[in-house]
C-alpha cells in the first residue's frame, strides 16, 4: 500500500508526500531492498539530498545491504558528498548501468579535484561495469588533454639532450618519462634515437 502511495504522490509531482510514504514503507518492512530503492531513487536523483539517502544506511536490512542498484545510488550520493572511499566501498564489484554512472560521477569529480591517478581507475571501473557513455566519453577526452599537458614540459626536456648527443641521459629521462606515460609517443621516438645512436658507437 505505502509503495503504491509513494509512486502515486511520486507521479503527481508531490515529493514530499512520496518521501513520506516509502519511508512509512521502509520502516513496516524492516528495511528491505524493495522499499529502501525507491526511497533512495527519489532522495538521490529527484530531491538531491544525498545527506538523507547516505542516512538511510542503517535501517536497510543486511540483505538490502547487498542490491547492486541500491549500492549504486548510495555510492552516487556519496560521490555528490565528496565521501569518495566511501562510494568506491559501496560500489565494489558492482556492475551495470547504473554503477557505470556512479563509476563516471567519480572521475568527473577526481578530474575536477586534480586527481589524475583517481580518474583513470574511476573510468576503467566504469569501463568495466557497462558500455562507454558519452558522459564518460568526455571525461577520458579532458582526461587526456590534461595528461598531455602535464607531460608537455618533461617531453620539452628531451629535446636539449638529443641536440647535444646525450645518449645515456636521453635514454634515461625518456624512460622516465614513459614511466608515468606510457603514451607518449616523443619519448618513445627518443628512446629509439638513443637506442639506435648507442649501437653504433
């Protein structure tokens, strides 16, 4: 009955009343995963108020505990709060859709805080979870535009040692440089460079 109600107040645009009803809903049910959903879906993507659905934590039966899309929204919540370890607690193995969201919600939000090692786990858990969305498709493009300008100065570096021959040392900062990334196809060029000019001495 109260699930019934919550969807119809739901429906009418009535958000407070909906509110009201699956939380009547949770309590009568001990806190199972088919009264704590709703109540999560409506607090995190229509109210917002993820203080609210991260409250809800403890009245959620251990078994409710378990849902892979009560996990998701929670851990989505949490990415909203900034409480980043515990979104990636919450999702865990979690897979699907809606784990791919909170997955890209992650790296937006690491990508925005300067989190670069962050951001590439957060897209490829949300890889992992379902196909690429565009909204992930725009993380891993600034993702990368922002890699190849950290990269920029160190690659710049390379440039005065292969004028002067330094071979060992070019080999070296060249390596360095692909170390942290594995991308760049300058330094790759320079290591072939050295390689090639150190066989022939």
């Amino acid at each position: 009955f109260w699930l019934t109600q919550g969807r119809r107040h739901a429906q009418a645009f009535d958000f407070d009343a909906a509110r009201d009803a699956f939380d009547t809903a949770l309590s009568l049910s001990g806190g199972s995963v088919g009264t704590a959903l709703p109540l999560v879906e409506l607090l995190t993507e229509t109210l917002c108020d993820y203080e609210g659905a991260l409250a809800l934590r403890p009245r959620i039966s251990s078994r409710g505990q378990g849902s892979s899309a009560l996990a998701a929204q929670l851990a989505i919540a949490a990415v909203h709060l900034g409480q980043w370890p515990m979104a990636r607690t919450l999702l865990g193995d979690v897979k699907g859709e809606l784990a791919s969201k909170a997955w890209t919600l992650l790296a937006e939000a690491a990508l925005d805080a300067g989190e670069g090692e962050l951001t590439l786990d957060a897209v490829a858990r949300a890889r992992s979870c379902a196909p690429p969305t565009p909204a992930l498709l725009r993380v891993e493009s600034a993702l990368q535009a922002l890699r190849q300008r950290s990269r920029a100065p160190e690659e710049a570096a390379l440039a005065p040692l292969h004028a002067t021959g330094d071979w060992p040392a070019l080999l070296q900062a060249a390596g360095r440089v692909l170390e942290r990334y594995p991308d760049s196809a300058q330094a790759r060029r320079m290591v072939a460079a050295a390689e090639g000019a150190l066989q022939q001495i």
